[in-house]
C-alpha cells in the first residue's frame, strides 16, 4: 500500500504542472469572486478526475482481471518500472523543447456565460482520456489486489496531488488577500516562461522515484527467490 501511495504522489505532483488546468485556475484566481470561483473549479476537477478513475478501476480494471490472472509482484514491478522510464524519457523531451513551448500562450477559458464549476468539469472530461500519468497509477491500482474501498485510498491521493497548485491558489487568495494579485501575477509570468522546465524537472524527480520503486521491488523479489532456492538447496544436501 505505501509503494502505491508513494507512486501516487509522485506521479500526481508531476502532472500537477498542467497548463490546462493551471492557468484557468489562474485565471479564476485574478477575476471576480476568485476565491468562491477558484474553489468550484478546484472541486470539479477533482470530482471529475476521482469518479473517472475510480470507475476505470472498479468497472473495466476488475472485469479485465477477471478474465486474465492476476499479475503477479514481479509483473507488477516491471510496470512500475516502465512507467518510470517513461517519465523519464517525457521529461527529457520537455527539456529539449521547452524553449518552444514556451514561447506558447497559457491557454485561458472564455469568459462568456459559463461558471467556475462547469469550466472545471468540460476541462476534467475532456482531459481525462488523455491522462496516461494517471492511466499508470490506475494500472497499478488495479493490479494492486486491494478491496474497493482501499482502492480508492490512492487515487484520491493523486487527485489531492494534482490539484495542488489550485489548492495553493485558493490559500494565497485565503491568507494573504492583500498581495495575492501581485503574488499570483507573478506566477503566471514566471509559469508562462518556465512552466515546460518546471514539468521537466518535476517529471524527472517523479520517473526517477517511480524507476527506484520498481527495480527496488525487481531486486527484493529476485534476492527472496536466490534466498529460498539457497535454503531449499542446503536442505537437500543435508538430508
């Protein structure tokens, strides 16, 4: 259970920095009502993301393992590790074109008729079939073994780490009103020149965190089975 959650958060924080989702709530975060309108965005989001998630896993993901074996801790590991290296290889990507994102708008939602709470949920669900991070920790999820109910632990994990610069948005408008403006225009100006080095570093810490956790896994579990064969070998030899 902690791998998964370690898993969670990692891969969670680093799809965090997503401009679809960042510079809407930025967005929100400077107009009118920023406070009460950044926060219904900030719930649709999570909302959209952990009912999509959980009924990938619950729906599909339990009638998938319901027809082939459940994979096994050593195919679970390699999944782990894959996803990992492909965090990666994403983020050295990122880094090699960052100069050209960069010079990209941040996108901003139309200002026409539609609240907080609808924007949060049109993006969500057009975002959602297109998560593959988030598509990595269902699959391990999954494939975890876990109940239902605990199955759910880990994916609200993500979504708590993937909203978390809405979160944050939502504390400076909270606990420093006065200087939000200036504090929150300033990092849309700095995400605007830097958000694709951001993500790249971001997704380098979490690929690596992930690749660790996987070969860890690969690593224990061959040393458990050279341990058993060791002993099952001396056993032989004594008898």
């Amino acid at each position: 259970m902690l791998r998964l959650i370690g898993l969670a958060i990692s891969i969670g924080l680093a799809d965090s920095m997503n401009p679809s989702t960042i510079a809407p709530g930025l967005y929100l975060a400077m107009g009118r009502q920023a406070r009460a309108g950044l926060l219904q965005f900030t719930i649709a989001v999570f909302a959209v993301n952990l009912i999509g998630g959980a009924v990938i896993a619950l729906g599909p993901g339990e009638a998938l393992l319901a027809i082939v074996p459940k994979p096994t801790a050593t195919t679970r590991y390699i999944v782990e590790t894959v996803a990992g290296v492909v965090m990666l290889v994403g983020a050295a990507v990122l880094w090699r074109r960052r100069h050209t994102l960069a010079r990209r708008e941040l996108p901003s939602p139309p200002s026409e008729g539609r609240s907080s709470f609808l924007l949060g949920l049109t993006i969500a669900g057009v975002e959602l079939p297109t998560a593959f991070p988030y598509f990595a920790v269902i699959a391990a999820v999954v494939g975890s073994g876990l109940d239902p109910v605990r199955q759910l632990i880990p994916l609200a994990i993500y979504n708590i780490a993937f909203v978390l610069p809405l979160i944050l948005m939502a504390a400076t408008l909270t606990f420093a009103p006065e200087r939000s403006e200036r504090i929150l225009s300033r990092t849309r100006d700095l995400l605007q020149r830097h958000w694709p080095a951001l993500l790249a570093a971001l997704a380098l810490l979490a690929g690596a965190f992930v690749t660790v956790i996987g070969v860890t896994g690969l690593t224990g579990r061959s040393h458990s089975t050279v341990g058993r064969l060791s002993r099952n070998l001396r056993k032989a030899i004594t008898r």
